[in-house]
C-alpha cells in the first residue's frame, strides 16, 4: 500500500536534502522539495518519479531572503497540497575570524539557520496541530553541543536549533506532532565549499545521514547524532572539544589573504 503523505525538505538540490529526498521516495512517500538551484530540482524530480513513481513538486526560492518561509507556505497552499512532515535543511556558515567576516555573512547565516527555519516551523505547525497529527525534522549540528572558534555564528545558530528543537517538542507532543533535531558531524556537502573550507577525511557521506535522520524522525526520536564518532565527540569536556574545533577549522581554512 501506498504512503499518500507528503514531506516537505528544504535545501533538497545536495547534500544530506538530496539524500533525505531519495529515502522519502524510497519509502513512497510524496514530496514538496524547495531549493534555489530549480535545475537541479527538476532533474532530481524526474529520476525520483521515474524510480519511486511518487508524486514531486518543486518550489524555487532564496531561503536566504526575508519572507521566504511566508512565500513557500503561501506557494504550498496555492498548491492545495498538505504538509505532513516537515524536514528543515536548508543551512549555511562560513568560516574565519568573526571581526573579519563581513556582516552581511553573518546576517546571511542567521536568516537562514534561525529565521527561515523558525518561520517555517510557526506556519506549517499550525496546520498540523489542526490535525492533530505531524513530524518536523530541524537539522542541527554537532556543533550545537560547543562554541566554535573561526565558526562562531554557524555553531550559535546551530545551538538554537537544537534548543528550539527540544522545547517544541516538548510544546507540540499534546497535539500528537513530533519534532527531532538531527546533529550530524562532518559530512560530504556543499557546505564546506561554501564555507571556505576543505571537507574533513573523515566527513560521513550524507546518504548515511540521511538514513539515520530517517530512522530516528519515523521512531520519534528527539535528537539524532549519526556515527559513532560524533556520539562520542558531544559527550566530551566543552573546553576540549573548543580546542580540537580551534584546531580543526584552522587547519581546513582556506587561505583567501
């Protein structure tokens, strides 16, 4: 028998957003999948009908911009489609000396991190506590457990998520809805490129990410830390892991002086 409900995943053009697309279809599960990279978007679409035969829309949008969230929610609705399971991916940082990144990095990595995803959070909420019924998926960080040096705005943010994670659901567990937040390590993505950084040896391949967010979001699992490793690394001494991050980032730096 079929899954007739519809999961919505943000930033679904790379990376883990990719990868939690192709479980979701595996599992015959509708999509809705959001991205300012519609190319790619169409291209994944097509191979995901053609292999799963399971209905995909795609929504291009800057997720980056004010108002993005209100504008996906309005564009959802148009579309009289349902939101059953909501997957916050989409995420951004940049790494260097904090007083010598420009602040409209900063603002950048904060509106998408926090705002967009908060936003987003509040309106297709409200449509599942109507129903009585929902799963929201917020991808965090295993940054989010300590500071870290050179990445300083991107770790905070990812703190907040996972925070404003555990208190929802909390909040949002009388209504039937379940929220995780899912905390990976070092992974294959974009990510570094775009941050200014070399992928670590020993990144996770997001396809393995991805199985474990699924897993853990379908069992209700509030958080979910993929890999041994990364298991490991957030029950260590704050202080220490800030060292080895200080240590890490700067090493993987890319030079731009």
């Amino acid at each position: 028998m079929e899954n007739k409900e519809t999961v919505l995943i943000t930033g679904a053009s790379s990376g883990i957003g990719l990868e939690l697309a192709k479980v979701f279809a595996f599992h015959k599960f509708d999509l809705i999948l959001v991205s300012r990279s519609i190319e790619k978007l169409k291209e994944l679409a097509s191979i995901l009908k053609n292999d799963y035969e399971v209905n995909v829309q795609v929504i291009e949008y800057d997720l980056s911009k004010s108002g993005a969230a209100k504008g996906i929610f309005n564009k959802v609705k148009s579309m009289n489609l349902q939101v059953d399971m909501l997957i916050n991916n989409a995420g951004t940082g940049i790494v260097g000396f904090f007083h010598e990144i420009e602040e409209s990095k900063d603002l950048e990595i904060m509106q998408l991190n926090m705002i967009t995803l908060t936003e987003m959070t509040k309106l297709f909420s409200r449509e599942m506590i109507k129903r009585k019924r929902g799963k929201i998926l917020n991808v965090a960080s295993t940054g989010a457990f300590s500071p870290g040096p050179f990445t300083a705005v991107y770790y905070a943010s990812k703190a907040y998520v996972l925070s404003f994670s555990e208190a929802l659901s909390i909040e949002l567990g009388q209504y039937n809805i379940t929220v995780t937040a899912l905390c990976p390590g070092a992974t294959r993505t974009n990510y570094s490129k775009n941050a200014g950084k070399k992928d670590m040896p020993n990144a996770m391949n997001p396809r393995r990410v991805a199985l474990a967010a699924y897993e853990g979001l379908i069992n209700n699992k509030k958080i979910v830390v993929p890999g041994i490793a990364n298991k490991i690394l957030i029950r260590l001494p704050k202080r220490l892991v800030s060292k080895i991050n200080f240590k890490t980032q700067k090493k993987l730096s890319i030079s731009k002086r």
